[in-house]
C-alpha cells in the first residue's frame, strides 16, 4: 500500500525525462496516486513551472547531455522555490547523487526500482514538504504575534518592564498585571505567551470578567454537556478546556462578580474543571493572567475580593506604568502608532512642534488615547507633515500643570519642586526605608502594620530598590 496520504487534490509530478517509455512506467505506477505531467527536456520543463504548479519534479540526470539534469537544478528551484526534486537515473553514480544533494536535491530514486518504491520515496518526500509548510506556517505566526503586540519605547522603565517580562515567561506561575486603563495590560499579556517545542504558539484565550453572569458563568468557564440545560444540544468545551496548556487571561479581574470567584479559586486550585451537567472532572493544565485598574487588595478588605484568590493569583505581579511616567517614550509610540495605520515615513510625520505638544499632554487615557489621536490626525490630515494646528484641541490646548514635569526641561516649570507623582513615589520610598528599618527587616510584621498584602509589598521594595537590612 502506498503512503501518499489521499487529498482533494492530487498531488503533481513533473517527468522531466527522455524516454518516453519511463513515462509510460511512472504515470502507471502513479495512477490515482499523483497527476503526472510531461517534459523532455529541462527547456520544457522550466516552461511547464512558470505557468503550472507542481509539487514534485522526477528529474533525469542525463538526458541530451551528459550532465543536463544537474545543471538544470538551480534553475528549476529558481521557478519555484518550494518544488522538491527527485533524481532519477539508470546508473547507481554515487558521486553524481552527492552532486545532486549540493545543489539542491531532496531524494533520489533507480529508473529500475519498484513502483511501490517509487510510490513509497514521493510519499516521503511529500510528508517532508509538507511539514517544512507547516514549520514555515508556525514561525511566521509566531513572529506575526510578536510584531502586533509590541511593548514599544527605551525608557528606563520599559526596559525594566521588558527584562521582568522576559523572567515571567519563563515561569508557570499566575500573574497579575496592575495598570491604569490603557497602559497596555494586555500587550504584556501577551507578549508572555510561549511557543510549544513544534514551534506552535501555546493557546491564549481572554474573556473580559465583566460580561460574566452568574448565570452562565459556569458554562462559558467550565463547559457543558447535552442537555445540561435547555438549548444545550450539544457538548461544549469551557473557556480552560480551550486554553489547555495556554493561558487564560482575565482582563478586569475586579469585575468578576463574587460568587463566581470562588469557583475559579476550586479550579485554580485543582487544576481540573467539571463540565455543567457533568460529575466527571477534566485534569488540565494552565496558566491564568489577570489585568486590573483597581486596588485588588483595599478590594480584600472591603470584601468584595476574594483574598485567597488574590493570594492564588498575585503570585508574580506586574506593574505597568502609566504614559505620563515615561513621556520620553511618546515619540516613538507616536511614530509606531503612524506605521500601523499606514503611513510611510517618507509621505507622512509629525513635526518637531507637535511631537513637544504631545510629550506635554498628560495622557489621561495613556497608550490607548495616544494611538487614537493618531488615528485622528492621519485621517484628518491631507498633507505629509502632521503638525500642532492638526492635533485634537483638547491636546494643543492643554497647559501643564503649575510645577509639573515636561519632557523638554525634565524638572519642573516653577521653583524645581517635583510633579505629583513623583512626590508621592519619594515619600512612599522614605516610609518603606524607615519602617523596614524599625521592624528589623521582617516584611510579614511590616505588611501587617501598613495593612499591605505581603507580595504587593515586596513589589514595592523591589521597584524603589530598596534591600532588606537583613540580607544587606
């Protein structure tokens, strides 16, 4: 039996031979295996590719010279790139072979040999190209996914962004990723997915924890089986059977509604789910990212955050900085937001004037806001130059803040006294100091006193730089 695996389309071999009779014999070895076509010389041969595909070329090595198969094989992989090439001869030439191999063979195959050897050598051959289209496939997905979410910009805190991200992929570990609406939660999300050893991209599959209704919740998570409830006609995989051995991403974390938190935590726990209708549990393995704008822990102690699932959730945290802290970025943001609605930098760019306008606009929205002005200002602008007068009036109009930082000075505009923000970072810095200090080091005790989840804490020593006197 032949291993040509059946298709809707039968897969095309040139004959690219002399002899007429060796066409006779391949195209009744073949029959309802492979379509055969016919060339009898290399000449014809070429001129069949250019107009013609074809998976596969049974190559003569000698046919009106001595050496014109060989000498035609570049050409032949010029026409068409992903054609493999079989070498056929009446002589066992080893030498000839290794020839044929270097300049770009794939098999080779006696004019004597058996038909089903013959079957068996396009067989393999068509396995092999196939799994080179779908290592192909796979590699540009993967570099695919990571041009369209990149975490773009060289301030000092993006680069230590980017190097934290790096360490977390690598672990299996859950995570939850703090940030302001729009600062990008899900880009790093993202950009934390893996590759599996074929070169697959692992699944990723989000769900935004406000549209999840407790009646429903169980199916959309879980899964369900027929007849579980009216209008289940058929078995239905959860969102985790889906990400099996991938992530599962919840952006919002915070409005996931109470009594749904608990059953994440079972299956968090247990690394399995129960299908509604079902008392069979399915054992799987997962990942689960989370994204949020609030304060999950002041959340824990309102009670309307479950602490034990934040304990099982925020086991490495991520903190996103808000656009406003890296303003320095905005240029190139700005330029990257340009490129991906089109523009080409030769026809269209910001002037120097208006790029000063943005850096000194606070971006409430951050990131997102950014990449909608510039999708308002390529469609409203007509020229190649996109300057202050085109920007949104909300943007051109805005004035910084008395004693705000600028991106142009890097210090404040009145008396040298620092922005808001950085206020605040100074004196949680110098409280972290002084307190770690009085308690001697002991985080858990700190915690405690300053009514801190405990890894939200070490978060915020490891951001300020701050070392623990007791390891010091």
């Amino acid at each position: 039996m032949s291993t040509i695996s059946p298709r809707t389309r039968l897969p095309v071999v040139l004959i690219c031979d002399d002899d007429s009779l060796f066409h006779m014999a391949v195209k009744t070895s073949l029959k309802g295996r492979c379509e055969c076509r016919s060339a009898y010389n290399t000449d014809e041969a070429l001129a069949i590719l250019r107009n013609q595909s074809a998976e596969i070329i049974l190559l003569d090595v000698k046919m009106r010279t001595e050496d014109e198969g060989l000498k035609a094989i570049p050409r032949l992989k010029a026409a068409n790139g992903e054609i493999a090439i079989i070498m056929s001869s009446g002589l066992k030439d080893y030498q000839t072979v290794r020839e044929a191999m270097r300049l770009g063979a794939t098999d080779y195959v006696a004019k004597d040999a058996d038909p089903e050897e013959l079957a068996l050598t396009i067989g393999r051959v068509l396995e092999r190209n196939s799994l080179l289209k779908t290592a192909a496939q796979q590699n540009f997905e993967a570099t695919t996914h990571q041009r369209q979410h990149l975490l773009v910009g060289t301030s000092p805190k993006i680069q230590t962004l980017r190097k934290m991200i790096e360490r977390v992929r690598l672990s299996n570990a859950n995570v939850v990723i703090f940030g302001e609406t729009g600062t990008g939660k899900e880009v790093v999300a993202r950009q934390l997915r893996r590759t599996g050893a074929d070169g697959t991209l692992l699944p990723f599959v989000a769900m935004d924890s406000s549209t999840i209704q407790s009646s429903t919740a169980e199916s959309i998570l879980f899964g369900h089986e027929k007849g579980a409830f009216t209008g289940a006609e058929r078995p239905a995989k959860g969102i985790f059977e889906e990400a099996s051995g991938g992530i599962v991403y919840f952006d919002e974390i915070a409005n996931m509604p109470l009594e749904i938190q608990s059953k994440l935590l079972r299956v968090i726990q247990e690394k399995e789910v129960v299908r509604l209708g079902s008392s069979r549990p399915i054992p799987l393995e997962f990942r689960v990212i989370c994204a949020t704008n609030k304060d999950l822990e002041a959340m824990c102690r309102a009670g309307t955050f479950k602490d034990d699932l934040l304990q099982r959730l925020n086991v490495l945290p991520l903190e996103l900085p808000p656009l406003r802290d890296r303003q320095e970025d905005v240029p190139l943001l700005a330029e990257h937001f340009l490129r991906r609605q089109g523009a080409t930098a030769e026809k269209v760019k910001f002037t120097d004037d208006a790029i000063a306008v943005l850096q000194r606009y606070a971006w409430p929205g951050n990131v997102r806001e950014l990449c909608n002005v510039v999708a308002y200002v390529t469609t409203m602008t007509e020229g190649p130059e996109i300057d202050v007068a085109d920007l949104p009036p909300r943007i051109r109009e805005h004035r910084p803040a008395p004693g705000a930082l600028t991106a142009e000075s890097g210090a404040s505009s009145s008396d040298n006294s620092d922005g808001f923000y950085e206020v605040v970072a100074e004196f949680e810095k110098q409280l972290l100091v002084r307190e770690l200090t009085r308690f001697e080091g002991n985080v858990s005790r700190l915690a405690l006193a300053l009514k801190m989840d405990r890894s939200h804490l070490y978060t915020k020593l490891r951001q300020y730089g701050i070392q623990n006197p007791r390891k010091a």
